[in-house]
C-alpha cells in the first residue's frame, strides 16, 4: 500500500474552485528567472479562483535559493518536491 506524500510547503489560506498541476524544474523557494515566471503564473491563476498544486525539483538542489519567496506562493497552493539523484554519467562529467 503507498501513502500519499506530504507536501514540503503548503501556502496558508484557501482554495479555489478548480485545482491545476504544474510540474516544473523550478518554483520558489527556488529565484531562478523560470521559477519567478511560473509563480507569477499561478498568481494569475489565483486571481480567477485556481488553486495550484506544483511538482518541482528539490529546492535543495537549486543554484539559487531564497525561502522569502514562499510568502508569495498563492493561498492553499501545495508544493510537492522530487529528489534530483545524480547519474554515473554526470558524476564522470563532473570529474
């Protein structure tokens, strides 16, 4: 039996009618430039009673990191995180 995975972050306050799935390299806590767009995206959605739920990278892999970013998240939006593991062809690319 799987148990449902909890959320690294979810955004206080309520949902909208309808929910939308984003699944993304990249949204905040992450401030890279892709990751800025998609959360003024979902704003947006927001603003017309979307709730938005986002699959992203593990933000503790991500370059630039700024948790200040979560209070922008919209209201009940659920972040969900997928560990980046890295492959043996990256790791001799890298050496």
């Amino acid at each position: 039996m799987s148990s449902i995975p909890a959320p690294l972050y979810r955004a206080p306050g309520p949902t909208g009618r309808r929910r939308m799935l984003l699944v993304s390299v990249a949204y905040p806590p992450s401030a890279e430039v892709g990751a800025l767009r998609w959360q003024k995206i979902a704003q947006a959605a927001h603003a017309r009673d979307w709730t938005i739920d986002v699959i992203l990278v593990d933000p503790t892999d991500a370059t630039l990191r700024d948790e200040r970013l979560l209070h922008e998240v919209p209201p009940g939006a659920r972040l969900y995180d997928v560990p980046v593991h890295e492959v043996a062809a990256q790791r001799i690319e890298r050496r």
